[in-house]
C-alpha cells in the first residue's frame, strides 16, 4: 500500500513535466509561425517601411508642374526675391515694437479654407500669412492650405487688415519638406508688402515679433518676445529642418504668419504645429534663409528643384526582429527609372555605408542625402546575398519625380518619435 501510495506523486510529476513541454512546444510553434508572417510581411511591405518614393495621393491641383528638357536645362527664371522683397535700407535703425506693427502689419493675412458642410458653406480651417510683393504673392505654411490645394471642393480666402472683405486666393506651390507654400491673391491690385531679412544674422536674446490669426479669429494678434534658441534640429517627413526657437505667443491659428526682427523685416514663418504638446514659452519658426529659394522656385516653377532625390523606400530592421534578423536598413522598394535603379540598387540590399559612414538608422541617410547636391555621386557599400558590394550612386532632381518631397516615417523605430509628424494639422 505504501508502495503505491509513493508511485501516485512520481505519476502527477511526469504529468506536470509533459503540460509543461506541451505548453513550450505549442509557444515555439506560434513563435515560429508569427516570426514567418512577420517576414513575409517585411518583403511584401506590408511593415517598417519609411518612404522616400512620391506620395502619388498628394497633387498640388493648382500648380504647374514644369518639365525637364533632353539636355536638363531650366527656363531662365522671371522671378526673384532679392528684387522683390529683400531690398532692405541699408542706414537701417531698430524700431520699437508699435514701429514694427505699423510697418508690417498691413502686409498680414488672416487665411480661412471655406468649403461646404452638411450642405453649408463654413470655414473650416484658418491660419496666417504674409504679403511678399505688391501684385499679390503671399507666403504661409504649407500645412494650412494643402487642403485648398489639394481638393477642389475647398477654397481659399485671405482678409488684409482693416478691410472685412474675403479676397480669394490661388495656391501657386507648396512644399512639405519645409512647410512652406506660395499664395497668389486676386489680381488687379497693389497690396503692402513685407521687406525679408536674413534669419543668419540673428543672435539668441535678439527681440522678435510675431503677428498672425491667433485661434483663427483673432486677427492681427500681436505678440513679443525673444530668439531663445537657433538651429534647433526637427524630424519632418523624412527630413532634418533647422528651424528658430522664441518665447513669444504662437498659437493655433498663427501657423504661416511673420517672425520680425527689430528692423522691422521679416526672418521667419511661424508654426503652431511644431510642437505636440501645448508648452508655455515655446515656439518655433523657420528661417527665411532656408524658405528663401524654395518661394523663388515655386514661384518660377511650380516645385521645388534642383533638390537631392535618392527615390528609394527603406526599411529598418531592428535587432531580434526575428530568428536570423540581420539589424540595418534594407531597400525595400525604388522609383522606376530613379537614381537608385539606375545605380544597380535591388530590393533587399543592406545598406551598410554612403561616403563612408556607417548606415545604422535613416536619420543617417537622410543626413547624407542633404548634404549633396543634384548630380554628385555617392559611394554606397551595400549587402546581397552575403557579399559585400559597392556601388556609385548618381543623386537625382526631386522635381523630376511628382511629389518627391513628401515621404512617410510610419512603423520605424530609430529613436526620433518625438520629432516625427510635428507638422501635421493646422
């Protein structure tokens, strides 16, 4: 009896042991059948994917699209800021902040998107702008108009200072690299217009003015403050924007209105949207050094050009992604046709180097690819099937590719994710 009594825990024991090997080898199955997916996933793209292609659902409907000829040279360009609003007085002297608002402020617009909703017509967005020449040229951010230049069932109003009438507008181009976009107000008019500075000259604790459509009612906001910070670096569509900090007020609302400086010039476009959390005394701008050639191009052309352009999607591969995963960033996807094509590139290359940098991450492309210009070579050593390669690397023209500055950064794990999509709204 005894006996028996000891063999019945040695049974329950071995009856643990099997559950328990039957619970292991259930969860190796599952692991093995998700890491499975999980890499069809990868090579049908349907996960990690950071985009450097077009965005062919974003179409500026209201720009004209110039087109390269055989030999790639571009029309001579008709316009230029530096003759239009950048002739500044050279015997200039600081102005106190009521100076400021009365020499700039008649060349503000308040901007109102208006389009019809449940059967009336509302205004459903606003923010601000600025007048850059006397027949009507206007400078905003491109996130507060996209929606006027990509839907037709949108319009776009500008109200000047003093006056209650809507006067309508036309979207000559935008870019989202910079956020930045060109308006034309209705013609057969002289407008006040703005004089630009150059935002390099500023110093930090310099005084700043913003003025803009704070809430995007209250017209003419005025508000004071400082250069708290310069060149602070900002993640955007696959981009690195240098951009101004200050501490004066800019609220929703005054996205696309004028930074001015003591001189009374304007030295940046303010963006509401820089930040995705309301902070007290934190506010951004971008330079208008940096928006400077992009106004003079989409004014000329319709796009932005002579822009470096890789046309290549990318994936990151984190470590321990899967059993066997090799951690970098990978070619998911290229342009036909495109740079990367052209240069021999194939999908599922690692990217292990461009100019002899270490790729780790996409920020380290995308700091590459800016630092060059169209048509310098880069020297990428890549990966495929287990052998080392290198290749020469021929960079092209984003305005030869519709759209080539809108890229997407969902699903990639490089450590930015506070900067990613700070310009998103209005």
């Amino acid at each position: 009896m005894s006996d028996e009594n000891d063999r019945k825990p040695q049974k329950t024991n071995a009856n643990v042991i099997i559950a328990v090997m039957a619970v292991i080898m259930g969860a190796f199955i599952i692991f093995s059948t998700v890491q499975t997916v999980y890499i069809f996933s990868l090579n049908t793209g349907k996960t990690g994917v950071m985009s450097y292609l077009p965005d062919t659902d974003d179409k500026d409907a209201d720009t004209e699209e110039i087109s390269h000829n055989s030999s790639g040279e571009l029309p001579e360009p008709w316009f230029s800021l530096e003759e239009a609003a950048s002739v500044s007085d050279p015997n200039k002297t600081k102005l106190n902040v009521t100076e400021i608002v009365d020499i700039v402020s008649p060349a503000t617009v308040s901007l109102y998107i208006r389009g019809t909703v449940n059967g009336s017509d509302k205004t459903v967005s606003a923010g601000s702008g600025f007048i850059i020449t006397e027949d009507g040229y206007a400078v905003s951010n491109a996130h507060v108009v996209d929606d006027a230049a990509n839907d037709s069932g949108y319009n776009l109003y500008a109200s000047v200072p003093g006056s209650d009438e809507m006067i309508p507008c036309e979207v000559v181009g935008l870019d989202n690299q910079t956020d930045c976009a060109v308006l034309k107000l209705e013609s057969g008019r002289t407008y006040d217009h703005v004089t630009l500075g150059n935002s390099s000259d500023l110093r930090t604790g310099e005084l700043v003015v913003a003025i803009g459509n704070a809430l995007g009612t209250l017209d003419g906001t005025v508000t004071v403050g400082v250069i708290s910070g310069l060149d602070r670096q900002i993640s955007h569509d696959g981009y690195k924007i240098s951009v101004l900090q200050t501490d004066a007020a800019i609220n929703s609302g005054n996205s696309g209105g004028a930074l001015i400086n003591s001189f009374g010039e304007v030295i940046g476009i303010t963006n509401a949207k820089m930040v995705k959390n309301a902070s007290e005394g934190l506010g951004f701008a971008i330079p208008i050094d940096t928006v400077k050639p992009i106004i003079e191009s989409l004014i000329n052309y319709g796009v932005v050009v002579n822009r470096a352009f890789l046309g290549v999607t990318v994936t990151a591969i984190p470590e321990n992604a899967f059993v066997g995963a090799v951690p970098g960033v990978y070619i998911y996807e290229y342009v036909d046709d495109g740079p990367a094509e052209q240069a021999g590139l194939k999908i599922g290359d690692r990217i292990i180097s461009m100019d002899g940098v270490a790729i780790n991450k996409t920020d380290d492309i995308i700091g590459i690819r800016d630092s060059h210009q169209v048509g310098d070579t880069i020297v990428f050593v890549i990966e495929r099937d287990g052998r080392e390669m290198t290749v020469d690397f021929v960079v092209g023209d984003s305005a030869d590719y519709e759209n080539a500055g809108t890229v997407t950064t969902e699903n990639e794990d490089n450590g930015d994710d506070d900067n990613e999509n700070v310009f998103g709204g209005r």
